[in-house]
C-alpha cells in the first residue's frame, strides 16, 4: 500500500513521468497493549518486529500512451 501510494503521489507530481520504481525495506511496527495502563489508543506505541523483513518492490505505470 506504501509503496502504490508513493509512486501514484509521484505520477500525480510530475506529469512527464511515465514509470516509477521503488525498493524499500520490508519492515512492521505492531501496535502495543497499553490498556493495563489506563492508555485505550493502541497506536500510542508501535514495536518493530524482526519478521518479517527482506525488500519490498513496485513498479507503478501510467495507463496508455
């Protein structure tokens, strides 16, 4: 989702760009239960997590000519 939503902000961005690829780190932060602390946002903290990990890629394209 990340990656579509940069390359479609790049192609609205610049209209003689035809293709646009991305490489990016393939990382997650997971929420954290803050509850037991009177806290009920549980995007108050997000935790890297180790998996998964590796590269995510993207190639996003204009329609036609």
């Amino acid at each position: 989702e990340t990656l579509y939503r940069m390359g479609g902000a790049a192609l609205a961005a610049v209209p003689a760009l035809a293709r646009v690829e991305l490489v990016l780190p393939n990382l997650h932060y997971l929420p954290t239960d803050l509850s037991r602390f009177g806290i009920a946002d549980s995007s108050a903290v997000l935790v890297p997590s180790a998996e998964p990990h590796g590269q995510i890629e993207a190639v996003i394209e204009r329609d036609g000519p």
